[in-house]
C-alpha cells in the first residue's frame, strides 16, 4: 500500500465514522469527570479528512512550465 492508498483509506474509515455519529447523534455527557463532547469530536474529524484532502493533493502529479531570460 503506497501513501496515497493509505491516505484515502484513513479518509474513507474516518468520513464513515462522521456518518455514524450524525446519523445518530448523542448528547454531549460527562462520564468519570471527563466530558464528552460529540460536536468537538466530530470537528476533530473532519479535521482529520481535511488534512488527508492537502496530503493527496499535494502527491498528485504537477507540472512547473517555466522560460529561460
């Protein structure tokens, strides 16, 4: 598996985890002095897809056109 595949998977196991949580969203709770917050976790997420989104497009191929003076 080379980065790119990599990186697309991470992406596709995260957008679906963002599915399932807004399918069925929960409060936000505290469990054993820690608060959960599904909103924030969510953020967190697609943060996550978003910076798969910059790595697979800066490994895409480009090219540079440049002239001599």
């Amino acid at each position: 598996m080379n980065d790119t595949q990599q990186l697309e998977t991470i992406r596709s196991l995260t957008l679906s985890q963002i599915e399932e949580i807004r399918a069925d969203p929960k409060p936000t709770y505290w469990l054993d002095g820690q608060r959960v917050h599904w909103q924030e976790y969510v953020e967190s997420l697609q943060a996550t897809v978003d910076w798969c989104d910059q790595k697979i497009l800066a490994q895409e191929l480009f090219e540079i056109r440049s002239r001599g003076v």
